[in-house]
C-alpha cells in the first residue's frame, strides 16, 4: 500500500536545511524525508491489535512541519527518543477490519478516530505504566524509545490501512457522521485547551489565530465557558468571518494594535523606549494558537497582570522573547500538547465528542477542501496558500485508494 511518512536521519534533516532555501517544489521533493512510497500493508502484531481501514484523515499544521522537517534541531521535541520513521496522518476515521482475540472493547465494523498516536506506555506494554500515562496524560509519558513498537510499518492516517494497540482508538460515537469524526482529535485539542485555563464567568478572553485550532477554541468556549467575552486576531477576512460566526469578536492586526487592545479591554496603555509598548490591564486569558515570538510575546504583554496565557501553537524553533511579563504581572504561562485526560477524569475525546454532537460547530463549514491521498501536494500547497484558498480544514481521502478486495 501506499503511505505517507518521514524518516528522522540526521543526513535528511540537512539536506533539507539547504532545500529550504529553494522553492516548495525542491521541500516536497526527493530531498525532503517526506516518502510518499509503497510500504507493507501491516499486519497485526499481538492479539491485543486491532486493524483499521481509513476513510479520512485531516491535515494538520503539525504534518506539515514533518513534512518539512520544519524542527530546529536545538529544540526540545528534536531531542526527544525513539523514532526513526513515523508514519503522517493523525487526525483520521477509519473502521476496523480485523481484531485481535484480545483486543478490547472493539468489533469488526466499529468506526474509530485515532486517540494516542505517538508511542506511549500503552503500545510498548510496559507495566507498570509512567506516572504521566497512568494518569492518562499519554502526550507526557516517560517512556519514549526506552522499548520498540512490535513492528515499524504500522501506517497512518494516510495509508488505506494502520494496525493500533487496543489503547490508541476511540470509537465514534453511534450516529455520528463522518465529517463530524474528523474534527474529533482537534477539537479535543481545543477541549483540553479551554479546560487547561477555563474562564469564569465575565471573563475577556482572547483567542490569537484562527486556523482550525484557534476556531474549534472559539467554539469550545462558546459551549463550556457560555458566559466570557470572546474576541480573536484573524489573520485573512475568511478566518474572521468564521470567528464572527462562533460569537467571537474579530481583531484585526494592524498598526496602532496596543492602543485598540487598551480599547477593547479597559487597559491602561504605557510606551517606553525603543517602541516598547504595554498594557497594564487586559484579557484575563489567552490562548496561543500561532506559537511564535511575536504571538507569544503579545500574549504575555495584552494579558492582565494574574492572568494566564495557554500556548497551544505548535512550534518547532527555539525563539527569543522578552520573558519579563511572566513575573512583573505574575503571569501563569502553560501550555498543551494535543490532548489527554482532564481534571473531571473524563479523556479529552470524550469532552470533544459531547462538544460535536451538541453542534458547538457545523462540520460542512469546517472541511472546506477534498483531496485523494495521491494528490497530497496539492493539498499541502492548499494549506500554504490560504488567503486565496480560504482553507480551514482540508479532509485527505483515503478510502479510494485501498484496493478492491
Ligand atoms: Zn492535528
Ligand atoms: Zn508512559
């Protein structure tokens, strides 16, 4: 079968380095690690495996710095243990088509979005599991590269076929339809975002980005934080739009912005020297969906003093940001990686599947392109060419490349 991965080789990270210098076409091409190539359609492993056959699979922002080995060697994620080869595709619907005698609560025929992705205590069965897995933070486990998967090749959620742990899927809800599945993994992201730094009542809140992430936040909010004040930075009309939609109240980036977010919060507005501009006052939470110097430090400066800001962008860069906010105005800085298990004991997914089926989003707004797995260039330019693409989610299909059998 055909799939989609990168291979993690120091030779492939350089050759890269020097690619990115040339244009898009030269990132997708044999210099990069990305592999678009025939691998074996895998096999489950132990009888606590399960087998899927993909339908779709969103692509995410983060497939996209894989693709492009967009990771700077110097930080923390780069140096972490265990994988050479990883197979892209994560935010996937697929039904299973095979199980093992021990595998679980699943049955051939259940539809399934995929939970724990990266290799955790779970898949690797080592007992007793990390603190982190234990408390079903898998995103955090100790473990990573101390022990192999069963196999290397067991596909993605852009291959016709993947093989899961009894642990990795989440089956969908019973009436749930396809494109409403798709959203499920990100918005458990955006689920665990909200409930990392939840809004009381009253509350301004300020989401920065509205891609999907930043949009699935609004959404979450709206829902699980009714009663805050909701305002976001978009960077192209089509994103504010959306936002306007989900009741968020769209900021524009433009000069004179420190001024126009005193406005809109009530903050006192102070400039020193060298264009250094503060707001003493603000929004009393932030959610980062951009990640970089810029939005972060924003974050720290337009957030009030006790404030907290949530980093949930994904970024890849060592950066340098001015850090003196987070203890002059007793800032509480934290952030997510995808999802987990919240404080209420409920999973992530299992917040997100409630959200998706009140309808806190309408998924044909959502998935706004389609693309069959073989044409994943184009998808990929899609997704870098959103002010004249308007993308917001693009769905990869997967299901009519699985042969006929
Ligand atoms: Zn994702
Ligand atoms: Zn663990």
């Amino acid at each position: 079968m055909k799939a989609l991965y990168f291979e993690n080789r120091l030779s492939k990270v350089l050759a890269l380095k020097v690619a990115q210098h040339f244009r898009l076409s030269s990132m997708l091409g044999p210099l990069s690690a990305l592999r678009y190539a025939d691998v074996p359609e895998p096999r489950i492993p132990n009888p606590r495996w399960l087998k899927v056959r993909n339908l779709a699979c969103g692509l995410c922002g983060t497939d996209l710095h894989f693709m492009f080995m967009d990771m700077d060697p110097r930080c923390f994620p780069a140096a972490m243990p265990g994988i050479r080869k990883k197979f892209l595709g994560h935010e996937l619907v697929g039904e299973v088509v095979e199980v093992g005698v021990d595998a679980g609560d699943f049955a051939v025929g259940d539809r399934v979005a995929m939970r724990i992705d990266w290799p955790s205590c779970a898949q690797l069965e080592i007992e007793p599991p990390c603190a982190a897995c234990a408390a079903g933070n898998y995103m955090l486990c100790q473990n990573l590269g101390t022990k192999e998967l069963p196999l290397e090749d067991v596909g993605g959620g852009f291959s016709p076929y993947m093989v899961m742990h009894r642990a990795q899927p989440y089956k969908v809800p019973a009436g749930m339809d396809l494109d409403c599945a798709l959203l499920l993994e990100p918005m458990a992201c955006a689920a665990h975002a909200v409930l990392k730094s939840k809004p009381e009542p009253g509350e301004r809140v300020l989401v920065i980005g509205s891609g999907t992430l930043g949009l699935l936040i609004m959404a979450a909010l709206r829902t699980l934080a009714p009663e805050a004040e909701v305002a976001c930075m978009a960077r192209y009309p089509f994103q504010a739009r959306a936002a306007q939609g989900l009741g968020a109240e769209a900021i524009e980036e433009a000069p004179g912005i420190y001024r126009r977010m005193a406005d809109v919060t009530g903050a006192r507005y102070a400039k020193g020297y060298l264009g250094n501009e503060i707001l003493l006052g603000g929004f009393n939470r932030i959610y980062d969906t951009v990640g970089n110097d810029e939005s972060i430090k924003h974050s720290l400066r337009w957030v009030k003093g006790g404030g907290s800001v949530v980093l949930a962008g994904i970024n890849f860069k060592p950066g340098r940001i001015d850090y003196s906010p987070v203890w002059c105005q007793e800032v509480s800085l934290t952030g997510i990686n995808c999802h987990g298990t919240e404080a209420d004991g409920r999973t992530s997914f299992d917040v997100a599947a409630e959200l998706l089926q009140a309808g806190c989003v309408r998924p044909g707004d959502f998935i706004t392109h389609r693309f069959p797995l073989r044409k994943y260039k184009q998808a990929v330019k899609t997704f870098l060419s959103k002010r004249t693409s308007e993308a917001i989610k693009i769905a990869i299909d997967v299901a009519d490349e699985s042969p006929a059998r």
